[in-house]
C-alpha cells in the first residue's frame, strides 16, 4: 500500500523479495514442498570445455521423493530400483528448467551415494530403457565417460540404416 502501486505491481514485487530474501529469513517457497530440493546446477546452454566455475548457473527445484508410491517402491523393488526410477526424471525436471546435472550432483547432492553407484544405476538403466533419455551435462554436451549419441549413430550406421533413418 505504502508503495503507491496497483495490487498486481506490489504481489509481482512481494513475490521477487520473497523469493530472494526467503531462504536467508527461514521462509520456504512455494514450491519447496516435502520431497523436493532446491540446488544449483549449471546453465544448460554453457558449451563443454568450459570449467565449470566459469559456468553459468541457475536455481532449480527438484523432486527427489515422490511420497507414497515411492515409499511402495523401495519397499517392494530395493533402493536402487527407486534411484534408477527417479534419475532419468530428476534429470528431465532440471532440463525443464534450464539447467543440466552432472553425476556428481546426482551422487554428491541428490541422493548421497559414491559417482560409481550412479554410473552403475545410469548404466543399469540404459541397458533396461534404452529409449529413456537422462539428459545429463555429459550426454548432452558430448563430454564425460558417459554414452553419448555419437555411439548410438555409428551402431546405427553399421547396421545399414540410412542418414534419414538415424536422424529419426
């Protein structure tokens, strides 16, 4: 009121002074429900080659725990059943909002395992889904010790399909 502003003007500015000045005053955003993290993951248009201390960065929330039908999950299938389910859609939701992760995060700040475990879930998982993408850093940008889309290209080429058939 003490701004001498419309209604919408002073929530668009409340809105932006909470969302900067909320996590320093204890006051969680709207979107930080239970099951979900906010971290901060790397810009998904920076190049590869670039450190990544040089890179851009942008904040993201993801959903890590999906509740009850996650809870199912661990209990019937195990552990590692459940983080193979979620890192393809972990992955998915921060590309969604612009960012792309790492291993590292996955391992380091998502689900607090060894790099090798999520290797080994990214591994398991192509080898049961091959059409489900992860878009990780790696994969997307052709870096990393990862499978990338220039493996799938050659195979496909070997194979006898044609350009149109592997661009498909």
């Amino acid at each position: 009121r003490g701004l001498g502003c419309s209604a919408f003007e002073a929530e668009a500015v409340l809105d932006v002074v909470r969302e900067v000045y909320g996590p320093y005053l204890g006051l969680a955003p709207a979107d930080m429900l239970p099951g979900r993290t906010s971290l901060v993951a790397v810009d998904a248009d920076e190049p590869p080659g670039k450190p990544i201390a040089q890179c851009r960065k942008r904040s993201i929330v993801v959903t890590v725990h999906e509740g009850i039908t996650d809870d199912r999950l661990i209990r019937e299938q195990g552990i590692a059943v459940w983080r193979r389910t979620r890192l393809a859609a972990v992955c998915q939701e921060a590309l969604s909002q612009g960012a792309l992760l790492t291993r590292e995060d996955l391992a380091c700040r998502i689900f607090f395992v060894g790099t090798r475990t999520i290797s080994r879930d990214l591994a398991a998982l192509r080898r049961e889904q091959p059409l489900t993408p992860v878009p990780l850093r790696s994969t997307i940008q052709d870096i990393g010790p990862v499978l990338t889309h220039r493996v799938v290209i050659v195979q496909q080429a070997l194979t006898g399909k044609t350009m149109t058939e592997i661009c498909r």
